[in-house]
C-alpha cells in the first residue's frame, strides 16, 4: 500500500516539474548590452551633520552613500530623523522636530541659501535653527561661506552664517 502512495508522488512531482520546467521561458538571440562599466568606483564622500551635546552644537561625521551624490536636501532630511544609535550613546540629540521635513534647497549665485521646511521657520530653538544653517553650509565649499535663510509656514529666519 506504502509503495503505491509513493509512486503516486512522485508520479505528481516528475509531472509537476516538468511542467514548470516548459513555463514562460523561450530562447533568444543575445542581446548586446554595451561595454562593461570600467572606471574607478566613485568616492565615499563623508556628510556633515550638526547635533547637539550639552547644549552646545557639534559636527558630526557619517559616511556618505557612494557612487551618487547627497544633496543638502537630503542631509537636512538625516538630521530630522535625530542622531544614530551610537550617537545617542556618545550623548547627542536634536533639537529639529522630525516634522520639520521635507525639506528643500536653493541657492543663488551669490551662495545664499534659501532652506523651506514644512514647520513654522519662527517657532524653531535657536539650536535646531543653527542646526539646519551649519548642516546647509556644511555642504558649500569652504572658499564661499554660505549664508542660510530659513522658511516656513511663512516664517523666516535669517540671513545667518554657521556660528562655528
């Protein structure tokens, strides 16, 4: 009786595979896909952001993503979400709300930046509002200082440059 129950499985099973085995698979010609990529691999470029310990605003260094460029946008969006877990152990915050986002960008060609967040610009700390200035410049070459206005929900604060 056993050896009949087994026969009927993998009768089921030889037959179910060699159904899969013909589903939606048909031969082609090749497909020319260009060169290979070459090239050296892009830099990790490092992203500074500023976070609160003690009461006092510091920089703090994380690793950038590589192969694609972080725009200031985006660093401000990562210092929204607050400090890693190991930068909370090493004791930093943030005073920005998490709310505070999203965040955009624009510049002049004079290297004033105008940064839009979603929360009332007026309502901010003075911390969170130096947060987001030093992060913003952070990202502008050190030769041309930026300055950072900040706006939101019609508030704005600012011209101001990093105080550090």
């Amino acid at each position: 009786m056993r050896t009949g129950l087994t026969r009927r499985m993998l009768a089921a099973g030889l037959l179910s595979l060699v159904a899969m085995a013909g589903c939606g698979v048909r031969p082609s010609d090749v497909i020319p896909a260009g060169d290979p990529p070459s090239g050296a691999v892009a830099p990790t470029t490092p992203i500074t952001l500023y976070l609160v310990k003690n009461g006092r605003l510091r920089a703090v260094t994380r690793p950038g993503p590589g192969g694609r460029p972080l725009f200031r946008a985006d660093t401000l969006a990562l210092l929204a979400a607050g400090p890693t877990a190991r930068e909370q152990e090493h004791g930093f915050t943030t005073d920005l709300p998490p709310q505070a986002g999203p965040f955009s960008v624009t510049a002049d060609p004079a290297g004033h930046l105008v940064v839009t967040l979603s929360t009332p610009a007026g309502e901010l700390s003075t911390l969170a509002i130096q947060q987001i200035v030093c992060t913003a410049a952070a990202a502008t070459p050190p030769e041309s200082p930026a300055q950072v206005t900040v706006v939101g929900a019609g508030q704005s604060v600012g011209p101001r440059n990093c105080p550090g």
